[in-house]
C-alpha cells in the first residue's frame, strides 16, 4: 500500500460513511479496517472524501475563426484539477474533409506534454461526407465512445437531421452515444440577423435571438429521431424547462435521454448578459442564459434526478483580448461564444448542498459518478471503491471563500462568478494517488494526465461469463 | 472481525468491483485490503455481494374483515429472507377510535418474537379526528418516519382530501413523509356496484371498476396536495402509464414526488384476471392489473429513475381457505385485495438484469437503496459500505431455476408466479453479519429481527456539525 | 311582419353580411330581399345587428348567510338587458334537506313578474341525499337542461365525488349537463384558515388561499369522473392556464369538456385584490383573480375555440352595506364571493375585438350562440337565423365611453370596472322583437321575461323523422 | 329574383331552421319571408340546404416524375361538384428555379375552360433561392393569399427551416397564411431506403418509414417556427394524436394553429396498406395511414374544434396504368403518393352526422365554412347567408348508397372506400345560383368555374370604416 488517506468522511453517490481509504498503484485497494502502520498517510479530518470530478464537457486548445482558446490542456487541466476535477473529456473537432482519426491524433497532440488530468475526446462529425460516415463504426477504435453533433451553428458546425439520424443509428450498433447541441441553427441565424439588422447589435441580443423555444425545437427532433432510430441521446448544456420538458416527454416514450446542464444557468441569466461596458460579452454562451426562475427549474431537476450530470462547457475567450469577446463589440454575432467554469464548478454546484436543494450524495452524482457512467469511464472514474482509480478529493465543507479571478488557475482573464462568496473547497487533489492539487493550489507536474480509453456502452453480463 | 465475505464481486447502487469484505459486530467493517487471516470465510466465488434487499411496503398479520392475513411476521419475514430482503417496513393499522400510538405497540405485539429480519412500520392515519391529527407530530418518538394515507376504500380506509392536505402539512414540520395509496375511492365504489348489479360479478371486471384513469386521477390529486402543502410525497404501488404521467408533471412543477411499483404490475396483466376457475382471485389486488403494454413503460421508468422503488406489497390471502379469497366468488368486490409477493421480489426484479432492462446497478439501487434512503433507513440498511450493517446477498447470477409454490417459504397458499423460469437466486442471505439463509433454506431463529428506528428526513449539515 | 330591422350589419358567429331584418310575432322571419313597405322599420345604420347575449352564468336575489344579493331579478335583467344580454339562466339552489322540485318552484316565484328577459333555471346539487339523486332524472321535466355541482365551499355547498360521479351518471341517461365548480374546498379550507390564523386577513389573502393548483386539481378531477361516467362536463369561470390545461388534456382524452370563462377573469388581476382601503373586497371572487399574464392565455384560448363561453358570473354584494363585503373586513374568509358584470359583460368581451383579439364573429360566438347551444337553447336564442326569436341588439361600434357606475344599471353599489374606456354599445335591445332598450336605457315593463324551458342535449335524427 | 330554393332545412356552422333561400345574380339575396310568385323553384322538400362545399386541399392535373395526375380539373372538379363541393384550392406548383408567378399562370392555364366550379391556388414555396423569397410579399397581388411548404420529400419538394422561417416571417408582413406538410423528411428517406435495403418493400412499409413521431416531430418543428416567427399556421392532412398533441401544445402557448384532416385518415388505417394483390398501394399517401384507434381521435377533434377543416388531398393515381401506382411494385417508395377523395369527401363527413359524432352544424362547418374563412373565401363562400355566393347543395339526408367507382366522378380508376355503404348525399348542386349537378350526375358546362382572388388575411375593423 503506497498511502492512506485517513480519518475523513467518505462521500459516494450512495452513501456518506467514516472510514480510511488505503491506496496502491494509483487505485483504491481498500475501504476501512485495519490500514498497514508503515504507509503513509494523509489526514483528512474535518475533511469529505470525494471522487475526484468527471468534466464531461470541456474545449481546450480550441482553434477557430482564427483564434484558439484562452486555455490550452496545461492551463485548463491545472484549473480543472484546482477546482477538484480529476478527468475530462474534450470536444475534439476533426477538420472538415479530414477523417475523423485525424482530429483525434491532432487532438492527442494538444493534450500530450501538457494535460496534468486523465482526460478523453468526444469526437464532432461536423461533416456530412459519406466518408466521415463510413468512419463512426471504427470510432470505438480510437478509445472514443461519444460523438457530438451540433444541430446549431448554421454554416460552420451544424449537421442536418439526415446527418444526424445517421450517427444516431451507427451508434446502435456500435455501443456509441451521441450527444447533440440541440439548438435551431435556422431559426438562430435568421432572427440574429434580423437583430443586427435593426441595429439591435448589443450582448443582450444573443438571448433574443435564441430564446428557449430555439433550444426546446432542436431538443425535441433530436428525441423525436433518437425515438426513431432506437438510439440513446445525451443532450449537452441544457438550459431552460422548454428543454426539459421534451427529454421528459421522450423519457415517457421509453427513449433513453440524458440531460447535462452547466454552472453558468444554474448561476447566471439573461440579465447578466445586459451588464454595461461590454460586459455582458463574458455571459455570451449558447444556449443563451435564461431567465432567473428557470434556474430553480434546474436545481429540481438535478435534485430528482431529471438532469443527471454538470459540465462545465469551459470555453474560454478572454474578455480584454481584441480577437476575442471584443470582436463583437459591434455586432454581438461574432462575440465568441463560451464562459470559463472548469475550475468553478464543482464548487458552485456545492452551494445546491449548502443550501439544502441537493443532499451530498447526489452532488458527488452529478459532478463525478454519472458523467462517469455515462461517457463511458465507470468504474475507473467517479466512485470511490475498491479497484477505482485513486482520484480523490479532500473537500473542506467548512471553508468559505470568495470567487475571483486571482483566486483561479485557468488563463482567461475572467471568470463569470466574480464576487460570488462560496462555501467549501477542494483542499487536496489526488490523481491515481499523487497529490496534484494542495491547498487550492497546483503541485502536479504538466504532461502527467493520460489518456482515457472509454468503454462504449456496456451490456449486461453474467458475472462468470 | 468476525467474518470476511470472501472472493466475491460486490454490486452497489454505484459500482460493481472485485473486492473481499469484513464484518465485525455485525458491521461492515472492511472493504478490499488484507483481511485478517484468522477469521472465517464466507466463500463468495461466483457470487454478487449485494446489500439485503429492503422492502418498504409489506402487510404482515393484518387483521380485517374478520379474517387475517395468510402470513404473519414469521412466515412472511422468513419468505423475505429467502428472497434476500434483510429489512421490511410494514403497515401499521391503528384501530379506528385509538391512537396511533396504540397501533405501533400492537404492531410491535406482533412482530416480536416472530421476525426473523430487521423490521419498520408505517403508520396509517385511518381516522379523521382531531385526536389522531394531534398525535401525528409525535410520530418520529415512535421511530416512526413516515405516514400512509388511503384515497380507496371508501367507507373503510379512505380518507377526505381535508385529511391528507393536514397530513401533507404537519409532515413538512416533523421531517415524515406521506405515503399514499392514490385511486378515486368513490368512483371505484360506485364502478363497482354498477357493475355487480348487473350482473357483473366475477374477478375480471375488478380491474373494470378501477381502470388507470381512477388511479391517474387521485396520484393528480395527491400531487396536488402535495405541492399545495409544501410537503414531499410517495406514491405506493403506482401501476400505470397515466398515473406516472402525473407523477412527473408534478415534478417538473419542482414538487418532490417518489414513485414505487410492485412485482405484479411488472409481470402480470389484466389477463390474468380471466384466468378461468376463479384463479383470476389471485390476482385481485389494488390498483388493478393493467394491459400488458404498461408493463414495459414500468421497466423503462425503472431504469431512467422516474420509479425509484419496487417494494412487494405483500398481501396474502389464500385461495383455498373459504373467508379469504373465495369469498368473493360471486361478488369481486368481496374477494380480498392482495397478492403475496414477498420472497419474489428480488428475483422478479432481477429478470430485468438479466433480460438488459436494467443494470446491476439499478437492480441494487430500485429493490434496496433507494427503500433505505427514502425510508429513513440509510446508511445503515441498502447499501455495502464501511459502518453499515452486514445485511449481505450471496446472489447467484448463474442459477436457473423455477417459481413454484413449494420452492417458496410464505405461507399462502399459492404464488402469482407459478412456473416462471428464472435466471438468478439469493444463494446465502446474512443479516447483520448472521447467517439467516442458506442455500436459499432459512437457517434463523423466530425473533432475532429487530425494530428500526427510523431517521426522519434528512437536512444537509456541514461535517463538523 | 311586424319590424324590420333596416340597413344594418348582421353579425352572427359565421358571418357578417349587410341585410335588413324582418320581424313578426317575435320572430325573425326574413333576412335580406325586399321587405313589405307598410311595416315599421327600426334603423340600423351604422350599427351591428347581433344576436342578443345569452348569459347563462348568473346569481340574481341569491339568499345566503342571512343576507340576500343585492340584484333581483328586476334589477338584475335589468342590467342585463342594458348591456345587450337577451336571455340568462341563473343558478338555483333549492333548499338542503329539500326537492329540487321546490327549489326552481322557488325560483319561479323570484323571478315571476320582475324578470325582463328571458330566463332559464340551472338546478343545483347541493344535498348529497338519496332523495335528491332519485329526483335527478326529472330534471328535464322541469325545463331544466343542466346540473350545477360544486367541488367547493366545504362545508356549504361542496359535494363529495360519489355526488359528482353519481350526477354525472344520471346526466348522461336524461341528456343532461354538469356544470362544475371546480376547487379543492378541502385545500382551500385549509390554507384559508392557516392564513388567517397566522394574521393575514386582507382581501389579497384571497388568492393566496386559492391558487390555481386549486381550480386546476378539481377541474381535472371533475374531467376525470366525468371520462369514467362516459358524461360531457361544463367547467364554469375557468380563470387560469392551469385548469385549461386539465380541460385539453381531458379533450385529448375524448372527453367532451366545455369551457366558460368571465370577464373579471379578462380584465382584473390579483393586484386588484390588493387596492387600498378595503377596496380589494370589490374583487374578491372564486376562483380567485390571477396574474396578469393569465389574461393572455384565456383570449388566445377565447380565439381559438378552446374556452367557448364567456358568462359574468354576476353576484352582487354592496361594499358599502354592512352585511355584505364589508363583513370580512378583519377576515377575507366573511367577505361574500362576487363580482357583478351583468351588463358589462359584452362590452368587455368587445373590447377584443376592438384590440384585435377576437374577430366579430367569434365575439358574437362567446356571448350569445355558444351559450345558447351548449345550454340547449338554440336555435331560439344566441343567433340570427329565420325562426329564431327576434333577439336582437343594433351595436353601436363607435361609441365610446366609459364604465362608470352611474353609468350602469345593475343595483348594487359598484362597478369592478370603473373608469375604464371602451369602445362599442349596445344602443337598442329587443327581446322577442320588442324593444326594450333604447339608448343604453331601459324601456321594459317588469315581468315581460318569459322562462325558457330549454331543451336537453340534442341527438342527431334525420330530417323527415 | 332568378330562384327560389324552397321547402328546404336550412344549415349553417350556426344553425338549422326551416326557410326558404332566394337568389339572385348568383348571390343569395334573401332568407325566409314572401318570395316573389313569378320565380323559378326549386323544391328542397326533405332536403337539407346546405352551403357548397369547399375543399381546400386537392392535386388536379399534376404533373411530375414524368407522369401526371390521373385527374385533370375537368374530371376533378366535376367529381368535386357531384360531391357537393363548390370550391376548391389547388396546389400550385411553380417550376423550380421559375417564378412564383410563372408557376400560377401555368395553373390558371390547365384551370382554365375546364373548372366547373370556382377555384384558388396555393403557391408552393419550392425553391430555396433568394428570388422566390423576394418574390413572396407580391403573392397576394396574385390573389393567393396562402404559401405551401413541404418539410417532406427530401430531394424533391421539402424545404430548410430557413427557407420555412423566412416564408413564415413574410407571411406576417402580408397577410399571408402558410400551410405546412408535416413530416421530417431526412428521417422518412433514411428509413425507407434501409427498409428496401433490406427487401422490405411492399406497399405496408410505407407506413413502417413514416410513423407518427416522423409527423408528430415535424408538426412540432412548424409550431415552434411558427411561434418564433409570430406566424400563424395551418397543417395540412394531419393524421394522428401525436401531431394533434403538438398542435395543441403550440396553442396552448398562443401560437394560431390551424388544423386538416383528409376523409383517409378518418376511415383507412394502415391495415389497408396490407390488402393483397398490391392493392395497398392504393392507400399509399403521406402521412400515412394509422391504427385504427386514431380515427377517434381524429373525430373527437373534430367535434370539440381542435380540427378545423377537412379536406381531401385528392391526388389521383391510377391503379392500372404502369407509370402510376405499379410503378412502385418492387419498391414502396415508388409508388405515387395520393388517394382520391374530391367527391366521397362530404359524404364521408356526414357519415360521422349518421352516427351521432358530429353535429349538422359541425360537419358544414368542417367541410365548407371553415375552409372557406381561414383559406379566405368568407363571406362569399362556405356559408349561406345574405351576400354569399348561392353556392348550394340539396342534400338528401335518407339517400342510402354505396361508394364504388362506377357512382363516381373522377378518371382516377379506383376509390378507396369501394362498397363502403353510405347514407346521405348531394341531391341538386348549385354553384352561384346555376344547378351543376342533379342527381348526383353532372350538369355543368366544362369552364364555368372562376378563379377565386382570395383575400389576405382580415383585420377587424369598425363597421363605418
């Protein structure tokens, strides 16, 4: 045994119990009883010990309109393991003509030498070729069990339903979840136009042009051929109860639908997109934030387990830098769309805890233990239990800090939380067992993070077969 | 350490993994790691470890209608066993005039020195005086955590809305929860005698006076109530398409709705009620069995979490014994309501594992879990963690076997089930570290089951609180 | 012919077309082509000639709580006929304990010799005695077409859902309607008490103790017993979305659900019930005043067929006679429920089609044929058509003036309205080709009012039979 | 005056009442009272007089995939009239890459000499390009007043959903009403090519391509965009309760949804499409026929106003002639879509008259005065009152007949309700005053029918104005 983290409260998705937790070779071997004397040890009272979080949604190193990401793998691995984030798994985009292998090697390149969090890819079929197609069987093959589609973005990433329905049905045979950005690319592109048009040109204006009703369409034809093609679908960044409304319609119709929502419209709303000064530019993210009460919706949601997981959508475009959120000063339509929150979020779904609208365990479930399940990491990833990886955070429940800038990891110039006093923090951040996060501050080295083989969706098996 | 639970995979609400586990003073104590070698083995080759089953909704020894229930607290507790369920919560009855009080200490007369696993009651609030609504506020002092309302049985059991709604509110103040028994009670009592006045008298057309909608509506009305008064809500034995229906508006209206099925309503239909020679009798319960299609929309909101809980609803009244079953020869409404279910339960539910409808995981999770932690019994019952009691199912996945009355332990005198082939057995049953089940044989002593003391809800709190 | 109605526009709830009119022995006998030159001739220039109103939601000389209404029949048709309304039918509530038979004997008695419109009687089902049921299927004998039930008022005129289920039974066999009052009077009873009890006895404290879970609980309720009794339902003063949702949902079900709304519904909102100086009292009604936003939803449902009535629900009580709203002063629970809105009524509704909310043809729909076909009084009143009786407003679509007490007929002390600017009046009134009205004035002798014996539900029969 | 129609039973949307209707220069000039002595009668003894009806829904003399229409306007509006219809409106289908203009004078040219009653186009909206965009706002001065759209037929006629916003934001602008073919087609191609690829290709799988989700998420889709684009709508042929549901959804959020239904969808159901001998592909129509349950739900809706209209689709496809319906004997996705219906419409109406689901009143108004008003035809058309178009149908309510092709009009060589026994029918036709039928058998002059400038869609307005 290499160490034991002792005397803290162990917290799964199931249940919250006293207990040490001995490790060896980066894995959990052993859940109470007698430890060894001689290993090490590292103190956890006082302390919750968590599964390390799941980030199932994160764009580093993003290259487009010729710009990239604020963050690239080192910067936003380091804020991911800072805020208690121990894996990620990263929108890769292959280019357009290229396969799909070749997004993924390039998407190797990026994270190699500097992710310091395990981490895997979603591969995005952005295009409609009959070769990418031909492509989504051997997916599996790249150690990718999920492929993103975009019904948004008109001209640049949006496929069309046959696009879609397509995936859909490939990934039946192949064990392969789609995950589709369910927004009506039509619909968003005439109305923001419109917008422009009329001179209504400022940050607000990105909510009118995609109201719920955008995101309520998409998401139900996404059901609607998931239903048709027998397929499973995870819904990325929900974000209001129109949303909602039609997973749980879909749910009723025996489709198997995930829903995934994000800090930002659990936290922030359309008014914060009308901050003067250019600010709203910070709160610039598709689906557009919501009205405030829809944030009570999504807290149910969570609460009952209707929305299973929270992801960051950390997309980082700095604020202060020209060809970044400025380039839209004129015309909010070429803001780059995107809020930072890999480092923010497994504490700002901690306040649902601290203020009683989520019991600890289905904290530890939404930010670890199911986007784990679902994407394929269980149960390496996400649980505390003997055989799982030894990623482990010692959450302090009775800090009380303050969300700020210089208080993150990340390198965007901003964090959309700015002000917001908040209650517990990741301490200490174990990865396989090594200490890469004390204090809130990084000790891993760059490069450490591995690269995530993921299971596509398992069938059940007899035990000795 | 007293025992160590050897070589088996253990399966939880979360995970599944390879890992040895000790117990000591009826605890578990020790998870994976080194075991001291000079304790006994329980060999689990071959074997899920999985927590007992707990079963939340049983009626053991009820007396009514000048008859009693097939089983009491020794034989139905012994056919749970041996279907690998360690804890059951029953239903308590007051007498109609006494307090409620009164009806947990004869509910205790009963159970003690007879149960053979641990044990709860709900307690029914039958009676609409003043007095009872008095009492209700000092229901936890009786270890008592939750309450049951009938909206059936007009003129027996059921109560008005006035008395729910008061339920609902004194509940939020004292950390209960409400359970109810939802259908129209007037409308099935006036279905029912239009139909046997003309004529209509055998079993079948018990599923005649009471279709979904009488069910549909009064799981509205309970849910309604429910978000009215503030109060979180649990709906027993839902049977339907239309009643989860809503059960889910209320939901997405931020009301906090728990949803239990029950076995029959999972394999059987209102097919079943035709059965020729009466032996549709057997299959009179309530809410009625429904068309064989509902069966599937069960399985599917089993496994996306929209139905938290399978408890038996063991009801048993024999069908050769002249004042239970046949006494509703003539006449549907008089044939006792209840269908024995007890010792199945596990097995039945397992079918969904092995046919692919659910995974382990969730088996675990909807047959003991979730009971626990609704309950009031985490984490001490539903789960496999450091301090919880060693309730333990050695479940053999490979078993093939059939459902037959002589292969089951309950005393009444038939199973719903009869000839069902099934894949999956509870092989070794421990309740608290004891042995109570071998081979699927019982092996305890008449008592040794205790009385749980229920948690009321449970209000997050730091730590260090 | 007696009259012709010369050089209007007809309006009817299919058309608008120029035509003059011919009247004789009360009754329209031509429309169009050349009318006999020696006949008086009434000018309609410049006006609509619509279909007098049908009003088929009143409370005229109510008795109740030791006090009386302060409309009577002369005063309230009076009212009526002044804003263009040719026909009511009121609520009759026969004594507890006593005949059905007795009660509309009763309301003959009121009603005789004052009354200057038609009338109708809906009987209530206030008594939940064997003796009342087995007088049901003689309503029709009555003259009477309708039941009315009501779910709330506990304790007062609230009947249990055997009552309901059983009179929808009965409906059904005699071809008659249930008109519903839906609220859960057990809730509302409840909240009402803990509000006042925690000191919140102002008039707003109304709508807190009956939100719209209340009507929307009961109406679905009511359309549930309704789709078990196999019976059509006719849901009076639905105020809210909430409960026209019950009532689509019901649609969809098959159920034959019709829908009335009022005006104070149209134009009044909970901030109303807050007015300074007890003025909120004026609005205390039930179901209680809504949000604002509420207003929407019922015209869009008034467009498209969803609601097909407006009635007023006209029940007067003075707020400046001490028995009357003065008496909840210190306890909203006293103030007696009503708002008046006989004459108002279709001036109100007007102003949609004023604002572009409703064509004219669906106004004259909702206020005067649907009415009248849904209560069985077509083809005499509620249209323009040769034999029906010569009913009959000439609409004066320009004027415009505002709702002033003074300005009204009705006797009570107040106006809901007052103030407000409208478009459109009723300028001359004939019942039964007699003028009545003239200028907004009335020029009736008392007791010219005829009770209508209104036809039960219309079966389809071939033409010759 | 020219004729007197006397003797006869009025019926309107309104109402039914015995009068005698005068005509003159082809307008209905009076209603009831004297007529002159010295006109022509024509004697409607047991009949109903009812208004012509209006069918908004058919394909004459189509031409396309290299073949066209069984039915010319000659034979289709010959058989329109024996089926007592009076107007009809086409679909017009410009050239690709042509005019919207080019398109309507091609279809006045195959119209005109050949109508024998008055008719309208539709204009489809085929081409994506911006020109017919830009030429959109000019329809009205076509005197077409409504845009068709297919969201079907992927390759061919279906359209983007920007091309759908567009037409819908455009509509606003001019009073425009766009009408939709609900169906996603991606999903539908995709599906029926994996169907064939797997020899599946009897007329049955078209059906098994396009089930209802493929309509419903379609229909849906329209609604959402129509919402977005403050539009209102109207879906042609709907088919099912899944797309019915999503139209009352969009209701229910104040979207102006209109709904159609076709005669198929009231008595076919997708066993039909399995008839031997290839016989189905007689029944091969988009959407497709249903289970039977639908039609209830398709006549409960159109009893309680949640449908509107019901028009024919009549698109006439011989069964014997190789380029039509054999054309897809190996292959269900070639066979033509369409089913005749033109002249069995009415009659099959009124079969739901006959058996009690809709009343006199309801069924005019679903095949003749709604068409009329939201196609913008009223008040000349669709309705008998003074002004209006003596556009007439004698109808013989106790006629007892059987629907086979010799009884009918068409060329088309098949009706698909062969031997289905009927009772009511058009006796005397009349079309502006003229009798074009007698009999059931055509009187008419080939070309008598009139083009019918429709108008945009109406604002109220004050009478004076």
């Amino acid at each position: 045994m290499d160490l034991v983290i002792a005397n803290g409260t162990v917290v799964t998705a199931t249940e919250t119990y006293r207990a040490d937790v001995g490790v060896a070779d980066g894995k959990i071997v052993q859940i109470g009883g007698a430890m060894p004397s001689d290993v090490p040890r590292l103190d956890a009272t006082d302390r919750y010990v968590v599964p390390g979080g799941v980030d199932p949604h994160t764009h580093f190193d993003g290259r487009s309109q010729g710009t990239s990401n604020a963050d690239d793998w080192l910067s936003g691995t380091t804020a991911a393991a800072c805020g208690g984030t121990t894996a990620v798994v990263d929108m890769c985009f292959p280019e357009r003509g290229g396969t799909l292998r070749a997004g993924v090697d390039e998407w190797h390149r990026r994270a190699d030498g500097k992710a310091i969090v395990d981490y895997g890819f979603h591969v995005t079929v952005l295009d409609e070729s009959a070769a990418v197609a031909a492509e989504i069987p051997s997916v599996p093959d790249l150690g990718v069990s999920t492929l993103k589609l975009f019904m948004a973005y008109r001209g640049s990433t949006m496929v069309s339903d046959a696009t879609l329905y397509r995936a859909l049905r490939l990934s039946v045979e192949r064990g392969l979840l789609c995950l589709v950005h369910a927004e009506n690319g039509d619909a968003v592109d005439l109305r923001a136009r419109e917008l422009v048009a009329a001179g209504k040109t400022a940050p607000k204006y990105h909510a009118v042009a995609r109201p719920p009703r955008v995101e309520a369409e998409a998401t139900a034809r996404a059901v609607a051929l998931a239903e048709l093609a027998g397929a499973p679908l995870y819904v990325v960044h929900v974000s209001c109860a129109e949303a909602l409304e039609e997973i749980e319609r879909g749910r009723a119709r025996g489709v198997e639908v995930y829903a995934e929502t994000c800090p930002q419209y659990l936290f922030c709303s359309a008014d914060d997109l009308d901050r003067p000064n250019f600010e709203g530019a910070k709160y610039v993210c598709s689906p557009a934030l919501r009205e405030r009460w829809q944030q009570d919706v999504l807290w149910g949601a969570l609460r009952d387990g209707r929305v299973q997981v929270v992801a960051s959508d950390h997309s980082a475009y700095n604020f202060g830098q020209p060809d970044h959120k400025p380039r839209g000063r004129d015309d909010f339509t070429k803001i780059p769309n995107g809020v930072p929150g890999a480092e923010e979020r497994m504490t700002l779904v901690y306040q649902g805890v601290v203020q009683g609208k989520l019991s600890l365990s289905r904290w530890v479930e939404v930010v670890a233990t199911n986007p784990a399940r679902i994407h394929g990491l269980a149960p390496r990833k996400g649980t505390i239990a003997v055989g799982a990886d030894a990623d482990l955070v010692l959450w302090d429940p009775s800090a009380r800090w303050t969300l700020t800038q210089p208080a993150l990891h990340h390198k965007v110039d901003y964090t959309a939380y700015e002000g917001l006093v908040v209650q517990g923090a990741p301490d200490v951040v174990l990865s396989r067992g090594e200490v890469i996060v004390r204090g809130r501050q990084p000790v891993a080295k760059a490069g450490r993070g591995r690269f995530l083989r993921r299971q596509s969706r398992p069938v059940p098996t007899p035990v000795g077969a």
